[in-house]
C-alpha cells in the first residue's frame, strides 16, 4: 500500500533541523530497520517566505501506515525532537505511479 506523511515541526526546531539534515538524508536512503519501508519522495514542505523548512510531506509504499508510522518514530528529526504534528494516511496513488 501507499502511505503519505504530513509532518509539521515544532515551533523553533530550525536550526535543529539543518543540523539533522543530511543524517535524515542518509536515513531516508538506507534504513536497514525498516526494510519494508520504500520511500519514494520525501521533502520539506516550506514556510509562507518559500525557504524556510516547516515540515516534511513523504510519499513511501509499505505493509500498512503503522509500519511508516515506527518508520518515522525512527528517523533522525523525530530523534531530535523536531517532529510536531504528524499526520498518516494510506494514499491512493492515482497519477505518476512508479508501477
């Protein structure tokens, strides 16, 4: 199945998240832990100026949304504590399908 991830940090978690973004990167390219886990797009989403990272959108295919769910729980800006909102949804990819 298809699952996206909206994630929106917490307030003043910028600078934590440059720091942690190349780890995240890595992260998102190789996670050993979650070898059910395929994530497709991954990137952050962008604040009212067009520059600043606020969040994360992360399009990944998996067994069900828990599994992205701990995927996350997992990954470095969650460790950091950058991580806020986080919201979950199976996704019905309808266009630009990597089948």
């Amino acid at each position: 199945m298809y699952v996206v991830a909206l994630v929106t940090d917490k307030p003043g978690t910028t600078q934590v998240r440059a720091e942690t973004q190349e780890t995240f990167r890595a992260y998102v390219r190789e996670h050993p832990a979650h070898p059910d886990v395929v994530v497709h797009h991954a990137g952050p989403t962008l604040g009212a100026d067009g520059q600043t990272p606020i969040g994360l959108l992360l399009v990944a295919e998996a067994p069900s949304v828990d599994a992205v769910r701990a995927f996350l729980d997992d990954c470095p800006y969650a460790s950091a504590g950058v991580f806020g909102e986080c919201d979950i949804r199976q996704w019905d990819w309808y266009t630009g399908r990597p089948d």
